[in-house]
C-alpha cells in the first residue's frame, strides 16, 4: 500500500471519527430546534451595522455599501400606524408572556416558554457625509419584528387570526406588542424603555433569538426584521440574518427571493456563560439538542472545541475569529 493511500485511509478515517462525536448528519428539525433552552446564565450577543442612502445622492456612493433590503413579510407595520401607546423601548419578545387570544385546540401550541437571550446592538450611518454615523441629533430610528422563540408572531388585536398576543396590563403599559421593539437615536444611555443605547449611533435591544417557521411547506432560517430610518434618506426595510443557521442560503426554499445568504445581513453571533464572562464565537450551526449537555460537562472552552471539531468534520460556517 502507497504512503499516499494510507494517508487518505487515515484522514478518512478522522472525517468518520469527528462526524461520529458531532451526531447525525440529517437535516435538522426545526421544531425541535425551537424548543432548545440553554442555562439561565447563557446569552448571546450581535451587532448589526445599517448604511443608507442619502436622498440626495443618485449615484453610487463612494464611501460605503448601501444595506440590501430584503422582503419586509405581512407583519410590517407602517411607521404612520404604530399607534401612539407603542413607545421606544428596548425589549422586543419577554419571557413567559400571557396568550390570551390563543386557541388551546389550535395547531399553534400556546406560548413559549422562555427562549434564548439576545442583546442586539445596531449602528446606523450614512453613505453620505464621510459615512459618518448617524446619532442622537439626527432623528435616526430603528424598529424591529420578529417571530417569538416557537416560531410565531404577535400583535395587539385579532386582525392576524390564529396568531398571538400579549395581554396588556398596569404592569407592561408599553408591551402593548410582544416582539416588537423600537429605537430613536441612540447614545440616550438609559438603555431601557428609551431604546437607546452606549455610543454614539448605537441602539440596543435585548429579545429572544426568534425560532424557525413554516412559510409555504418549507422552514425559514431565524431572522429579525428591521426598518432604519432618518431625514434626508431612503428608508431601508430588510431582514437580520445570524451565522451558520442551516436553513439559510440554499436552504432558504421557503423565501426564494430573500438574502438569507447575503454578507451584509448576516450577524455572528457571541455566546457567553456569565455576565463576566468573555464571548466567544458562536455559529447556529451548533446549536444541536446535545449542545447543553455537551458544554455542561466541560463549560464554554470544551463547547468551542467541539464546535471547531464539529465544522473541520461536517464543514459547518463558523463565524471568522478577528
């Protein structure tokens, strides 16, 4: 036998041993991705960074790439009808909400039970001007929608049938919408029901990462909606798209026409174990039923080696380390 034979004899069999660790290699089920909860201290992190288009410039600009838009979905709300009792707030999807136009013989199963934690932060700037960001003193806004961590979406009234609300209450007068979240300015420092943020431009939210629905007869990658806008440019509707997610891309057959696979709407994620403790890579790739029980045994260290095991063995995206 040929030196060269024995070692491809050998690295197929290390491709073998890593596909073994990391379980099997059929499609996920999205459903039960939904369900999977991870400690109370994990969290996850992104940011997400938003350029647009001055209204004054038609040509190409010099400085930066316009933010694509993407498909804004039927759950877009115009900024003329988001009623006066919809504030900026920080908090898009809570924990343990109330359902209280929910069928208990519907398909769609009542609430959720908690999900995974997200601190997104979002930047706007301008194309314009130096691409210079764009803060507190130029009236930018930002609001966002997702699906909650089972897959669905909220609203305040029945218009949506079969769909979800949150009951309103003197203790959550400014969740009239569940998943829902809306920014102004940023760098306002309160950080809570002011939506605002810590520099200047950025806006911070915290939610739920959203979980996988059924569009059509296919599943859709996990995606937050986002409208940006500010005076003197073009509103951009588009879609936040998270790193390593199986059904994005190709797999996106439920919206052909969105940008699942686009660079500039994807956001990687960072996954922490602590307050204190430092982020580090995540890809959604990885997010598996045994991924708990796997980093349990070892914390966040031995989940990182498992992760870049998993991708060399099922060639996985993982996020790019800086």
């Amino acid at each position: 036998m040929s030196v060269s034979l024995i070692m491809l004899s050998f690295i197929l069999l290390v491709e073998l041993c890593l596909l073994s660790q990391s379980g099997s290699t059929e499609s996920p089920n999205p459903a039960a991705l939904n369900q999977i909860r991870l400690p109370p201290t994990y969290s996850f992190s992104g940011t997400f960074e938003v350029t647009l288009q001055p209204t004054a410039t038609a040509a190409s600009p010099s400085c930066a790439t316009i933010t694509p838009g993407d498909v804004k979905g039927p759950f877009h709300i115009k900024p003329e009808t988001v009623p006066d009792a919809f504030p900026p707030r920080q908090e898009a999807c809570v924990h343990n909400p109330v359902c209280i136009s929910c069928d208990q013989d519907a398909a769609i199963p009542l609430g959720y039970n908690g999900g995974l934690p997200l601190e997104l932060s979002v930047t706007v700037k301008t194309a314009g001007a130096g691409c210079a960001v764009l803060g507190s003193s130029d009236d930018a806004t930002v609001d966002i929608w997702q699906a909650d961590p089972a897959g669905a979406y909220w609203q305040a009234s029945d218009l949506w049938a079969n769909r979800r609300q949150r009951r309103e209450g003197a203790d959550v007068p400014t969740h009239m919408y569940n998943c829902r979240a809306h920014g102004e300015g940023g760098s306002s420092g309160d950080g809570g029901e002011g939506g605002g943020g810590g520099a200047e431009g950025e806006i911070l939210f915290t939610t739920l990462i959203p979980g996988h629905y059924i569009a059509g007869s296919a599943w859709r990658p996990r995606h937050i909606h986002l409208r940006a806008r500010a005076p003197g440019h073009q509103t951009l509707v588009t879609q936040i798209y998270f790193g390593g997610d199986p059904f994005s891309g190709e797999a996106d057959t439920a919206c052909s026409v969105c940008k699942s696979d686009h660079e500039l709407l994807q956001v990687q994620l960072e996954l922490k174990t602590c307050k204190t403790c430092a982020p580090q890579a995540f890809s959604l790739a990885n997010l598996t039923d045994d991924f708990r029980s796997n980093c349990d045994q070892g914390g966040l260290d031995v989940c990182a080696q498992k992760q870049k095991q998993r991708h060399r063995g099922r060639r996985l995206l993982l996020p790019k380390e800086e």
